[in-house]
C-alpha cells in the first residue's frame, strides 16, 4: 500500500539525516535568477534536524523581499507576512509559526520555499506526511523549489499519490537543480 511505503521511507530518511545534520548555507539557492528577481518569497522556519533556514530567511528579508511564512489554520496553510522579528512568531507545538493578518495574494508569490525529507529527479518530494503543502501548492503559481541535504536528492523514484505535487527545483548547499 502506497501510504505503507512512504511511512517506512519517512522513518529510514529521518533516521539517514540525522546522520547529515550540520549547519549549511544556501548560497547557490540565494543567487539564482528566480530568487534575484523575487519580490514576494514563501518560506518557513525551519526545525529539528530540517536544513536551517534561518540564515537563508534573513538573506531574503536583507533583500527588500516580502517574506511569507506558513500557519496551520482550520483550512491548511495560511500564509503570513513576516517582518525577521523573533517576536512576532509563536511556538505552536515545534514549529514557529508567524503572528499576524493572513496573506491572501498567492498568486503573487514568486518562489515558494518548501520543506523536504528527499526528492526525486523528476521533483516530487517526500515530506512529513501531513499533506499541507500539497494542499498549498497547487495555489500558488511561483517556483517551487524544495531544501534538502546533499545526498537527498534520489534518482530512485520515490512513491507519488494523485495529489502529490511537483516542484521546480531542489536545492542542496552544494547545487541547485531544476527539474
């Protein structure tokens, strides 16, 4: 059953990266043409052993870029204007999630950031089982682009349902590569 299988794929690649946990830089993300002439960026903070994207975060808002975060909300994902400041985030569960009025021009979004534990060569990504960004993809027309570790990145195919999105990109410290 496909469900089976990517629960046992989350399981060994949670326990594969904690092997890889380090800090990292996403420079090679931050020069690309997508993000250099970005003006509305969909990002999130990460946490536990995800790749940090506080410095890539901080870049971009250096930048004069509109950063949004996501917020679980009754419908999914709301997306939230985030100013850099550590205030204007709550602890909800782990994640850090953004204070503030939901941001509803998605199709304005030129990059959208997005969490992933591997992803495949024709781009579609394994996350943490939750479907949120799956849901909150299709909205949002921007580059999709997903960070992982090097050495995430699969030419196995990896399990894929019916509404399972694929992104643009992946982006490891090391490259980026478009799909």
């Amino acid at each position: 059953m496909m469900a089976d299988e990517k629960a046992r794929l989350r399981e060994q690649f949670r326990h594969d990266r904690r092997e890889r946990v380090r800090s990292v830089t996403f420079d090679l993300l931050l020069a690309t043409p997508e993000i250099a002439r970005a003006k509305i960026v969909a990002s999130y903070i990460s946490y536990g052993t995800e790749p940090s994207t506080q410095e890539l975060n901080q870049s971009l808002l250096a930048k004069g870029v509109t950063l949004i975060l996501p917020r679980l909300g009754e419908r999914g994902i709301e997306w939230v204007t985030w100013d850099g400041k550590p205030e204007n985030l709550h602890l909800a569960g782990r994640i850090q999630e953004p204070i503030g009025p939901e941001f509803s021009d998605l199709a304005a979004v030129d990059v959208v950031i997005v969490p992933a534990l591997h992803i495949d060569t024709d781009g579609y990504r394994l996350g943490k089982g939750g479907g949120y960004y799956d849901r909150a993809l299709p909205a949002m027309s921007g580059w999709k682009v997903g960070l992982i570790y090097s050495g995430e990145l699969t030419n196995d195919i990896l399990p894929r349902e019916n509404h399972d999105i694929a992104l643009s990109a992946a982006a490891t410290p090391d490259e980026v590569v478009r799909f």
